[in-house]
C-alpha cells in the first residue's frame, strides 16, 4: 500500500501535537478529503471546543492529484443555489431524481453556508480569489407556486440577496427566445460562484497550516483506519512520533460509503453529471433552466457559471446510477447546444452591455437573430464555431442518497486499545449541494462529534 504523510512542513510542531498526557486532547480522524471532508475537518480543527481537537484527514484521493473521476470535488460547478425548501422535499431544479427528500435542516445547512462563504468572499480577504460574486437568474418550465394562504408567489430561493420574481412582461420580451424554450417564469438574486480548484488548494492549505494532517491511504474496512494510519507512519520520517491513539472518526468518503464495510449505505447512489469548461472571462452572470424529466427521462438542468477565472462552466446533466468514467462526445454537443441557446454571450462578447443580467438589450434583433441562426447550424460547424473557447469536457458522481444526507453519530468497537467503543459520525451523502452545503454540515457534524465524547448515549 503506498501512502504519504503531509504535516504542516514541520516535524517538530507535529511531535509537540502528539504528547502529553492532556485528558481533553482528542485525536480525530476524518475519512475523505473532498470538500466535505476538507471543510468539516477544518471546522474541528479551528473550533473553541473544550477539546484540544488533533485532527489528521485519511484519504486515497486528495485535491493536489491531477483532476480524475476517482475526486468528485473537482468536477463541480460549482455555484451557491440552494434547491432546500424546509418542507422535506428538494425543488425541482435540484442535483437529484425529481422526488427528493431533504435532510430536515438542509435549509439552515444551506443558509449557514452561504453566509460563511459569502464572508469568504470579501474583498481584500485571503479567500476572496477562490470566489465570484453574481447576479443569477433560474428559469423553470413550471409556474412559481402560490401560497394558499396569502395567495401569494412563494419560492425556495427568496432568501437570497436581492431576490425578485420575474413579471411576465421581462419574460415574454426577453431576446432569447424563453418562450419558444418553453420558459413559464424566473427569479433573480444575487449569490456567488466557487471556483473549485482554487478553493479546494485554499481549504488544504488552510487545514496543513493550522496543524492538520493529511495521510494518503485506502481504507476499506472502518476497522481498517487504525492500521492504515500506523502503516503511514512506520515508512515515513515521523515514524519516531509517538503512536496516538484515534478516539474519533468522521466519515466524509461520499460515496466510497457504498462499498466501505462497516457502513455500506445502499441508499447511495452516483449521479453522474456531465459539463463543459469554456473560456469567456466576459460572460460575469450566471443562468440555469431547470425542469422535471417526463417519463422516465432525466431531468434536463441547463446552467452557466462563470468563474473569477474567466473560465465558464456549462451543463448539465443528472443521470442515477450511470457510472460512464469519461465525457460522452454526443452529451457534449448537446450540453454545448443547450448552453449557447441560454446564453449566446458566450460566442458574442461584444454584445454584452453593461446592463443587468435581467436587462439585456431587447431592442436589439441582432441576439435573437444569432440564436435562430445558431440553430440551423450543422454539428460540424456549430462545433467549428465555439471550439475556440472549449478547455474540456469532463463528468463526475455526485454522491446522492435515499433520503437526503447523513448527518449523525453512531458507537462502534474502539480502534483505541484503551476504550472498548468509540463514536463515528457520518456526514455524506450530498449529491450536487457539497460545495453549497459544506460549512452547515461541518458546523453540524462538529457538534454531533463533541456530543458524542461525551460518552455512549444511554
């Protein structure tokens, strides 16, 4: 088994961390280093708990690899758009099948996360390049529900900053065309894009200079993690390190909780989405159509999300239980249709005014001329048009799972020698809302973790 252990560079700090007889020192190891992981392992770390929390990260793939299908994080969007409604049923435009249940604090995970990264992204902070700050508009091919109460429109995203519901009126004049696409209605808000390799290195670097540990390693037995952790040790220079005992486990592996036994949670399983990364450092909006499948037929979610980058991701699509490891040549044509139909500022950036989002320029034939145009084009030439801008085609498996995410804490048989059991807390399971997600569910699994120090629940 080959592994490797990353400190914070320095040898030293790592062996002051691991003596001591301190009885509220409290060694937590944390399984995956995606986003969830990364984050929620930052969050025990970084907290005011009583505990003096030693934290290490054990995972098989980390966000310094090169891009693979075997690391989900990397092939997110990623934008905040929450798809929570607090009723136990995700929206429509969700990252999932269309009928859905939500975990029954996903709302609040969300809303929590938002504010953590909005503060993130402020100006002048270490974090801010890892974000980019929009105006968003959604599209749905469904009316925007109505209160039975007060008769009024009610939406899952009016939260967000500067929400409103697009009038009929900025619908039906709108150049690109919404009602020939079958467009019904639409809200604005402001809200923010991740741009995730970016974000992913700030997270690492963070967790390895507060202290943290990260030890490359495959577990494939829950049981397995005291023993990875000592094989990792043993053939590197730490090995004079004093062995410390694991008193906790998190499980962030997202859907290695599949196959790891031990857990082996079959509601999970892959959804696979498929974009398309574009260069267009003009396009600064972003975009999404969404509605349900019919028939059987997955639900078609049409998004543009542009990075600070300058790079654009386009998508998408939501296929359960398709485990296809590499980018479909005809899915890409069509993702790329799709994108230009919804946001023909890809191929014209001279066309973009310094109006809003919501206000392009509809007296101007020019934009909706260009998309009946664009329509007519054969593959070969369309294809010839926007390859230019094209960077790459990818997909990954977002980790959904029956019933919303799993965020709670259970007691196993101890891999410390000292103590017959020891708690696990699980937070997995997020389908396409990780990034959106991320802090709430770190801030939720921390708390379970030290509640559950506390000793066995009755």
């Amino acid at each position: 088994m080959n592994m490797t252990v990353t400190t914070n560079g320095n040898a030293n700090n790592v062996i002051s961390q691991s003596t001591g007889d301190n009885s509220d020192t409290k060694h937590v190891v944390v399984l995956g280093a995606g986003v969830i992981g990364l984050t929620t392992a930052i969050s025990i770390l970084e907290s005011s708990s009583k505990y003096n929390f030693r934290v290490t990260i054990l995972a098989s793939d980390l966000s310094i690899d090169p891009k693979s299908i075997a690391y989900t994080s990397h092939w997110a969007g990623a934008h905040h758009v929450s798809h929570a409604t607090g009723t136990g049923i995700s929206a429509p435009d969700a990252n999932c099948t269309s009928t859905s249940v939500e975990h029954p604090e996903q709302l609040s995970i969300d809303q929590e996360t938002f504010r953590k990264m909005w503060n993130l992204s402020e100006q002048g902070s270490d974090s801010e390049e890892c974000f980019l700050r929009i105006e968003q508009v959604e599209y749905y091919h469904e009316e925007i529900p109505v209160d039975k109460d007060t008769r009024e429109e009610k939406h899952h995203l009016s939260w967000y900053p500067n929400f409103k519901i697009l009038s009929s009126s900025t619908l039906q004049s709108s150049p690109l065309s919404l009602v020939a696409q079958n467009v019904r209605s639409g809200v604005s808000f402001n809200t923010l894009t991740i741009d995730p390799p970016v974000y992913l290195q700030y997270l690492y670097e963070r967790f390895t200079k507060n202290g943290g540990t990260v030890v490359r390693g495959r577990v494939e037995d829950i049981k397995d993690v005291r023993r990875v952790l000592r094989e990792a040790q043993s053939s590197e220079p730490l090995n004079s390190t004093p062995q410390f005992e694991i008193d906790a486990i998190v499980n962030c592996t997202g859907l290695g909780s599949l196959s790891l036994r031990g857990v082996q949670d079959e509601a999970l399983y892959p959804l696979r989405g498929q974009t398309v990364l574009l260069r267009a450092p003009w396009v600064k909006f972003g975009r999404t159509i969404s509605s349900k499948g019919k028939e059987g037929k997955e639900d078609l979610w049409t998004y543009i999300i542009p990075r600070r980058s300058g790079n654009i991701i386009v998508g998408g699509t939501k296929s359960p239980n398709d485990t296809h490891p590499t980018p479909r040549p005809e899915t890409t044509l069509d993702i790329l249709r799709r994108a230009v139909r919804l946001c023909p500022e890809l191929l014209h950036p001279m066309a973009i005014k310094p109006v809003t989002n919501t206000g392009l320029d509809t007296t101007s034939p020019s934009m909706t001329t260009s998309i009946e145009a664009l329509d007519k084009l054969s593959d070969t030439d369309f294809l010839n048009l926007i390859e230019p801008i094209i960077i790459e085609a990818g997909c990954g498996f977002r980790p959904a799972r029956k019933g919303g995410l799993r965020l709670e804490a259970e007691w196993i048989d101890s891999t410390n020698e000292s103590v017959l059991r020891s708690p696990l807390v699980h937070n997995y399971g997020h389908s396409g809302s990780g990034f959106q997600s991320s802090w709430g569910s770190a801030t939720r699994a921390r708390r379970l973790l030290e509640e559950a120090l506390e000793g066995p629940s009755k």
